[in-house]
C-alpha cells in the first residue's frame, strides 16, 4: 500500500468482480478519508451492494484490493469485522424478538458490555423501545435498530447499503440525522443510495456508479458545478414559459430583450441538482435500471 494511503480509512484499488461472465463491478479505485461520509450513488444494478459485500469481507474481489484500516479485506478479514459496521440492503432483524433480545444476541457475538446496548439505542434515539417486539415497529424505527446494531462494536467505519430506501420522507430525514451525528463522532461512514437528495445532503465525495464503473467522483458541489446547469426561469406577462441556462450569450440577450419590452412577470432561479449530473453522464435518469 502507498504512503500516501495511511490517512485513508478506505482503499480501494483496480476492484472488480465477475458473477461468472457478468462483470458487475468493474476496476473501481477510490479511497475514503477518516471521519467523512462518501457515497456511492447509481441506478439499481450499477453495482453498489456488490461493492459493499467485497469491502464488508462477505466475499472477494475477482481481482483488485480492498485496505480497510491499512488491511487486507481478503487476508485480515476477521480482523476487520471486529473494526466494520454493516447495514445491509434488506431488513434482517427477528422480528419476534424483542429490541434488547435483537441486540443482546449480537452483542454477545461481540463481546461486548450490556451497558452497550442502551448506548447505542441512545444513538438512534430508540432507548424507549427495548422491550417492543421488532415486529410492531415502523419500518422507520426498524431501520434505526438495524444502525444501533451496526455500532455494538464501536466501529470505525460503518457501512450503509441503501439506508434511507423504502422509507417515508420524515423517517428518512430522521436516519439522515442519525448519519450526520455518527460522522460528528468521527466514524468514517461508506452509504450506497439511489437517491441524489440523500448524495448531495450526506457525502463529503460522492462517486457516481454506472454499470458498475466510476463515472464521476468528486464533492457533490463540485460535481454540479462541473457536470450540471443552474438555470434561470422565466414567466412572460402573457404566461410563456422560458428557462435560460445562466452564463450563456443568447440568454442574456433573450432576457434583455425580455425586460426591455417590459415581459417579465416573474424571474427564479434554478439551481444544478445531482441528478443533472447522472443524466449529463449517462444520459439516463437515476430511476432508470442501469
Ligand atoms: N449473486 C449474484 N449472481 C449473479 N448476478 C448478480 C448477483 N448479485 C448481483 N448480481 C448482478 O450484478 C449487478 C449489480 O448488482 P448489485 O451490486 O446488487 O447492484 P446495486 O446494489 O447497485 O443495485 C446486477 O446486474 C445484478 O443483477
Ligand atoms: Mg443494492
């Protein structure tokens, strides 16, 4: 591993992997500086949970490296689960089981003190909750015992595949929340979404993924600066409709002409999102199959 990795909790160098002839993921490379948030943001198929489950050690790359902490994901495995956290995709909790019976029975897997247990549902803001069968939560909540449970062993890095998927918009501002504190806490978060709202709200560097290539990667603001247009709108007295890309000859003088004759009964702005970026690359939009 280069020197200049040491300061990266994630490297991830040349990664690609085949489910017999079909390149999932191929020759990815980006590294993930301590205590910041990077996403991973593609389509459905682009390859984001592949590439989790080989940075999350469940198996590995067909050929490429993953350092987790400086290690190896393919010979220090056992090593780095006792570092990682994992929310994977789907919901995995028993749902007869209590909250404290759910984590209680990972916690000992761990090693960890029962104290642990409302720490972390403190973290979720779920201590209310221990005694409720996992079955009579929302969806919501149900998410956040997922996250608490990722946190019993205090891990450095934490790994959330679609965390705010599937979710009603007040749940899913509440995870994102939750994944804002963890960062402030200084734990080194990996998420993998399909939504540019979650990208550009949560990511210090966002990659965006595409039949599983890297397309782009850079801070999300930097990205719509590059990739995207801000656009200015504009209502004529007489109801047209035109939207100007900003910064362009025929615009300015469109909107000269505009206000001179007096035609202008409203003027906004729009602002570049993420998701002019995906269809700018690819030309597709992100709720498109990859
Ligand atoms: N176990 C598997 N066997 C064969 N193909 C798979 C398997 N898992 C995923 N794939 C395929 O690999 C591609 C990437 O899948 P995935 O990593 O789950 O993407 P994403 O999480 O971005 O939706 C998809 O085309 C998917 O159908
Ligand atoms: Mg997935």
């Amino acid at each position: 591993m280069a020197d200049d990795t040491m300061d990266k909790a994630i490297v991830t160098e040349n990664l690609s992997k085949k489910y017999s002839d079909f390149e999932a993921v191929k020759s990815i490379s980006f590294s993930i500086k301590e205590g910041t948030i990077f996403g991973l943001l593609g389509p459905n198929g682009a390859g984001k949970s592949t590439t989790i489950k080989i940075l999350t050690c469940q198996f590995p790359p067909t050929s490429g490296t993953v350092y987790i902490g400086g290690l190896n994901t393919v010979v220090d495995a056992l090593e780095i689960k006792k570092k990682i956290g994992v929310v994977f995709e789907s919901q995995n909790l028993y749902e007869e089981l209590s909250v404290y019976e759910n984590l209680n029975f990972f916690r000992r897997l761990y090693n960890s003190p029962k104290e642990r247990i409302s720490e972390v549902l403190k973290a979720v803001g779920m201590e209310k909750y221990q005694k409720n069968k996992v079955k009579t939560l929302s969806k919501g909540m149900k998410q956040k015992i997922m996250i608490s449970r990722a946190l019993l062993n205090d891990p450095e890095v934490l790994f959330l595949d679609e965390p705010g998927s599937g979710l009603d918009p007040h749940s899913a501002r509440e995870i994102r929340q939750i994944i804002l504190g963890l960062k402030e806490q200084g734990k080194t978060i990996l998420i993998t979404t399909h939504n540019m709202e979650e990208a550009d709200f949560l990511c210090d560097c966002l990659a965006i993924i595409h039949k599983g290539s890297i397309i782009a990667m850079d801070t999300p603001a930097n990205l719509k600066k590059k990739y995207g247009e801000d656009v200015l709108i504009i209502k004529t007295v007489i109801g047209d409709i035109y939207e100007l890309s900003l910064n362009t000859n025929a615009s300015s003088d469109i909107f000269k002409k505009l206000s001179e004759n007096n035609q202008i009964s409203l003027v906004h702005s729009k602002e570049a999102t993420i998701e002019d970026v995906f269809i700018k690359l690819t030309g597709k939009k992100l709720t498109d199959e990859s």
